[in-house]
C-alpha cells in the first residue's frame, strides 16, 4: 500500500500554529472505540511498515495508531468519492494479488 509523501504533512489542519497552540488529531476508524475523540498530536513516523499517528492520551502517555485512522492523513479519494460503495481500494486488491501469487508459488514448492 503506498504511503502518503511527507510533504503533505506540512500542509495539513491540525499542524501547530504560527503561535504555537497545541495541534490536535482526531480519530476518525468508524469502529475504533475512540472514534471522534481528539488528542494532543505529537508526530507521525514510519514505523512497523506503516505511517502512525503519535498523540497525547488523557493521562498524557504517548499513543501510537495508525495513522490513517486519523485526521492526520487526508482521506483517500477512492474511498471518499465511492461513499461507502465501495469495500476495497485497487492499490489494496493489486497488493493482495501479488501476495497470493507468493504465496501460491511457495504452496508448489512445498
């Protein structure tokens, strides 16, 4: 699945202000239990393969989710302009192709 380029970062909403309050991030996975609930946001790094959102929980530890889960990346297209039609991304099937085709391959070498 490809990864959002840094660039768009530094052009999003909730990055820190030229006065420096405190930038927010909001969980936005539909069945995540803290969907729509906003924490302080920290950073987003690369890690474990995927782009993840570092924020501030209640009691002030550091939190990590992915960060597509969270406002932190701009929606994907596909799946704002589908409404909900539409399950999967092509990005996501061609990749789940290419992994059976591996895994098929491994299947007849066994």
């Amino acid at each position: 699945v490809p990864l959002s380029p840094p660039w768009l970062w530094s052009r999003l909403s909730n990055a820190p202000g030229a006065l420096g309050q405190p930038s927010f991030l909001r969980i936005t996975h539909p069945f995540h239990p803290l969907f729509g609930r906003e924490y302080e946001f920290v950073i987003c790094r690369l890690n474990w393969g995927e782009e993840r959102a570092y924020y501030r929980d209640e009691e002030g530890n550091l939190v990590c989710i992915p960060a597509h889960w969270t406002n932190v990346i701009p929606p994907d297209p596909v799946v704002e302009l589908s409404g909900g039609r539409s399950w999967f991304r092509v990005a996501d099937l061609l990749a789940l192709v290419k992994l059976l085709r591996t895994l098929e391959i491994e299947e007849e070498g066994a």
